[in-house]
C-alpha cells in the first residue's frame, strides 16, 4: 500500500552497481515512493528530468566516463532545483566537502545503513515540498522567489491572469483540463466567469509564450478543453 504522506514521490537513481540499484529501488517502493532507476548517464536521464516531475536525485559518484557531480553541476546550471543526495563510495572528507559544495542535500557513504538512508531522505523530501523554488517544464521555467516565468532564460512579460493561467497548466502538465475548471480554479471570484473568457485568454497567452506557433505548449482538445504538454 503507498503511503498518502508522501503521495508518490518520484526518485531518480543513478547507481552502476545492479545489486544496488535494485536493493534501493526495492526499499524505496516499499515505502511508497516511485523510481526510476540508471546505471549510467547517458541521453535518456535528460530526457526524464525534461519529461517528468523529479522530487529527488540519489546520485553516484563513481560512474562510467563521469563524476556525478558533474553532472549535477551541469542540470543545476541548466536551471533545475532538484535535491540531490549522493550515495557513494568516495568517503574521504575532501570528497564529502565537494559533494555538499556540488548542491548536496545530503551526502551518503557506502557501505550504507538501508533504515537511516530512507529516513534521510524522508526528510529531506518533506524538506522540499514545503519550499519548492523553480518548476521547470521543457524550457518553460518559473521562479516562484519573484513569481516569473523564462523561456530559454528570457523572462516572459505576463499579466497576473496569464501567469496564474500558465501556473496552473504547469502544475498540471499532460492532463486534461475542461474550460470550467479553469474557470473555478484561475478566475476564482472574477464576476467574469464566461466559457468565452477562457478561450481568449488562452489565445492571449499561447501569442506570449510561442509566438511562431512551433512549440505547442498548449493543445485545445475539442469539445472538451485542454492540455499542457
């Protein structure tokens, strides 16, 4: 049974040795958290972090052609603000000061404790749940610090309802939302609930963020509302 405290958590883990990765995808889905698992870096760790909502990284050091470390100093400059734990072998105190230097949350060494390693990072989860800084969507990025969207690091110039309106269609990436909902959630007491005013909202906003109509962030499902994705 998952837990609804930590209402499905995705974890990403890069670890090359099997056994490893297997034993902490295994004690992590036992306690209700969601994983997905590498053995290395390689194209399709970017692809997850650019498709999916990652509440948290577990990284080896010791990987194949690359320090993990440089890999987290490559996405934190990319604009992701993911916590990161690194659980590895390098254990010297030289290597646990550049791992906390290197954007660690925490810093785990092997051999490890299974029970303290999943209460580490029960807490550093809960952590950051309550202090969720960027969200980043494609190349889509909010900063919630000063409440304002970039693309490709250019910030986009939005009214308050068009920034309420893209919040809430990041929030809800890859789901269906009816124009009601809208309605409910992002005009909230407005006297000016009409059908209508979600439409030309969106055709505002869409004109903002993907002018040459080539990205498609946002997709009108017809007869029932839309999608960002």
């Amino acid at each position: 049974m998952k837990s609804t405290e930590i209402n499905d958590k995705l974890i990403l883990i890069v670890e090359d040795e099997e056994d490893i990765l297997e034993l902490l995808e295994y004690s992590l889905q036992k306690e209700g958290y969601e994983t997905i698992g590498f053995l290395c870096i390689n194209e399709k760790v970017e692809k997850i972090l650019e498709e999916e909502k990652i509440d948290l990284i577990i990284m080896d050091r010791n990987l194949p052609n690359i320090d993990g470390i440089d890999f987290i100093n490559s996405i934190k400059q990319k604009g992701y603000n993911i916590p990161v734990v690194y659980l590895t072998a390098k254990d010297r105190d030289e290597d646990i000061l550049e791992g906390f230097d290197a954007y660690a949350d925490d810093y785990i060494t092997k051999p490890f404790n299974v029970k303290e390693t999943l209460a580490r990072i029960k807490a550093i989860i809960r952590r950051a749940s309550n202090d969720v800084d960027i969200l980043k969507i494609r190349d889509i990025t909010y900063k919630s610090s000063n409440k304002k969207f970039y693309i490709e690091e250019k910030e986009i110039d939005l009214t308050h309802l068009e920034h309420d309106l893209l919040l809430e269609f990041i929030k809800n990436k890859d789901i269906l939302m009816t124009r009601e909902h809208l309605l409910q959630t992002v005009w909230e007491d407005s006297f000016d609930k009409k059908l209508k005013t979600v439409n030309v909202a969106i055709k505002r906003l869409k004109s903002k963020i993907d002018p040459d109509h080539k990205k498609e962030y946002i997709k009108s499902i017809r007869g029932e509302g839309y999608i960002f994705c």
